[in-house]
C-alpha cells in the first residue's frame, strides 16, 4: 500500500470515527430532549399514569368489543362476550394498574432513600467542614505551641551559655589562685593544706561542670564545630589512658585488632568521648581491677570498647543512662556525678555519623559483672577524604 492510500484511510477511519461519535452525542441529546418533553407534559407521573393507563385500556377495550361483535353479528351479550369483556376490559387494566402502583412504591422508596442519603451525605459534608475547620484551628495552636516552645529553648539554650561563659571567667581566676595558694602550702598546717587540695578539687570539678553544660548547650544549639577527617585509634588511645588512668595507677589490658584503618570522626571531640568512657570505667570498677580498652574492625566501623569490672548496670537502667541527667547508680553511695557525660558522649558521637552503647553484664563474676560501653565510629575511606 501506497503512502497516499494510507493518508487517504486513515483520513477515512477518522471520519468513521467522528461520524460514530456524532452519532452518540445525537441519541443522546434526543433521549434528553425526550425524557424532558415527557416529564414537562406529565406523561412520567405513576400517579397518573396508575388511572389513566388502565382507564385507557378498558375503554379501549370495551370498543373493540363492542364493536368487533357487533359488526360480525348483532350484539348478543353471551358468554363468549363477558368473557372478554371481562378480561380484556377489566382484568388486564386492573392488572396494569396493580403493576404501576407497585412501581410507583418502588420508586416512592427509591426516592425516599435518595433523598435521605442527600441529607445524610449533607449532615457529613457538615461535620467534615466543621472537623477540618476544628482540625485547622488546632494545627495553628499547635504551630503556635511549636514556635513559642522552640522559642523558650532558644532563650534556655542561650541563658545557660551566658551564665556558663560567665561563670568561667571567675573559676579561671579561682583555680589559679587556689593552684599558687596550693605550691606555697608547705608552710601551712596539714588540715589547713587538705583543705586547700579539697577546694581545688572541687573548683577544678565545678570548672569540668560549667564547661560541660557550657558544651551541651553550644552542641544543641548546633554551635559546636565538628572538624572530620582520618583518625589514627590506638595513639589517640594511648593518650587517653595515659592521662585518665595510668596516673591513677590502674592496671590496663589492651586489645587491638591487626592493621584497623583510621576512623573519620573529630580527632579532639572523639578523644574526650574515649576519656569520658574510661573515666567512668575508672569510678564504677575496684580500684585494683582491669580494665580493657579493645578495638576492632565491625563491618563498616570501627568498634572502641572499654570494659571493666564493676557492678554493671541493670537492665532496666540502660535505655536511660544515655539520657539528660540518666544515671546507673542513685543515692548517697553512689559516686559523684551529673549525669551529663554519657548524653553528652551520645550527642557528640552522634555528630560524628556515630553510635555509642552499653552491654551489661560482660562477665560471669555476679559480685562483679561488669559493662562495655562500645563506640561505632565509620572507617575513614578514600571518598570522604
């Protein structure tokens, strides 16, 4: 087939096409007209229509009776005539007329449910329209909540690093008085010196505090710089337990996985992570007993542990030790703390792409069951560098 003879089929199929639909829309326009000519006229009312079609019929009836027996043969009112008179005029129209009240029922109730699902479909557009009004006016309080709660931990956030920033300057200055005060001691009395080291201390322990606090609140408010790069575990380690438990004689056992590639994280902010992990190993363990700092390669990870062997945490205290002010141990026994060093190891951490977390207990010693808090940190690759 030719390229014209295909234009000129295709031109053929489209007016087929068109004449078809032209078609439609015509019968459908008539049977619209129709419906409406005979609705205007009355001729779709069933109350009408159940008299006036069986009236019809009966008269219509009787005169082709009457009139069919009386041309054939003179009128003569015999059984064959009754009959079907009686059929024809009165027992058909009575059944048509039967039928079209029963239809006219039908379309009552129909009608009557129509109406009611209207009514029912209105009574819900209304309660819709008034859920959603309600729904939209307690979205806006809710937003209005929102902006008024962020707005009180803005001004939180921002009152803590004020009194926290103020609150250093004259500890600075404290500290280092107490520390001169402390070098020129030798002439003092014993109980006069004890009293000095104990003030020192716990200068040096409100100064930890205030910064701690101060750190936590920059970190919040995402004012706390995170510097990535590859991190090198064991010299960063090493440091670590050199200044948190070496000098406080405690006895360390190492164990590191062969040739563990560095870790991407913040090289100052994950140390002081290491330190707040062996510090607390450090206070909750015997002082006579070991602790194991280990690291090795978790898929993707690099998993840093420190393992002790001290009382461990219940399980029920574990999901919130890594919380605001959460600690494992209460009361008076209780070694000295606020709570803060675990959430604030968690947020950091988290800072970092990484993840902190406890098991408890690691060993099988029931006097002495002792925890692992374990770090994930990422393995440092070539893409992030």
């Amino acid at each position: 087939m030719s390229a014209s003879q295909k234009d000129v089929s295709e031109c053929l199929n489209c007016v087929l096409i068109a004449v078809q639909c032209g078609q439609k829309g015509y019968n459908l326009f008539m049977k619209k007209k129709l419906f409406s000519w005979l609705d205007q006229g009355g001729f779709l009312n069933l109350k009408r229509l159940q008299w006036a079609v069986p009236l019809f019929l009966a008269f219509t009836a009787l005169i082709f009776e009457f009139a069919e027996h009386g041309l054939e043969d003179e009128l003569r009112f015999d059984l064959a005539f009754i009959s079907e008179t009686l059929l024809f005029g009165l027992m058909g129209p009575a059944i048509i007329g039967f039928i079209i009240a029963w239809m006219r029922e039908l379309v009552s109730a129909e009608m009557q449910a129509v109406e009611q699902v209207h009514i029912l479909n209105r009574e819900l557009e209304n309660k819709v329209a008034e859920r959603t009004a309600a729904l939209e006016q307690r979205n806006l309080e809710l937003a209005r909540a929102n902006h008024e709660l962020k707005h009180l931990d803005e001004m939180k956030s921002e009152f803590v690093s004020l009194v926290s920033h103020e609150l250093r300057a004259p500890l600075t200055t404290l500290n280092g008085g107490l520390e001169l005060a402390l070098q020129h001691a030798d002439t003092l009395p014993d109980s006069a010196r004890r009293t000095l080291e104990t003030m020192v201390g716990e200068s040096n322990r409100l100064t930890q505090l205030v910064q701690r606090i101060l750190d936590i609140s920059r970190l919040e408010a995402g004012k706390l710089e995170i510097n990535l790069g590859p991190v090198a575990i064991r010299p960063l380690m090493e440091q670590a337990a050199d200044v948190m438990l070496i000098p406080k004689g405690r006895h360390v056992e190492w164990k590191f996985a062969d040739n563990l590639p560095p870790v991407w994280a913040d090289e100052i902010h994950l140390e002081e992570i290491v330190r707040n992990l062996m510090r607390n190993a450090e206070k909750y363990s015997p002082p006579d007993s070991t602790i194991l700092l280990c690291a090795c390669q978790q898929d993707e990870y690099i998993r840093i542990s420190v393992k002790d062997h001290g009382l461990g945490v219940p399980p029920e205290y574990q999901k919130h030790i890594f919380e605001r002010f959460g600690r494992a141990q209460h009361g008076e026994s209780a070694p000295p703390g606020w709570g803060l060093g675990l959430y604030f190891a968690r947020k950091l951490i988290e800072a970092q792409r990484g993840s902190i977390n406890i098991t408890s207990p690691i060993w099988q010693d029931t006097e002495a069951p002792g925890s692992e808090f374990y770090l994930l940190v990422p393995v440092a690759t070539f893409s992030e560098e």
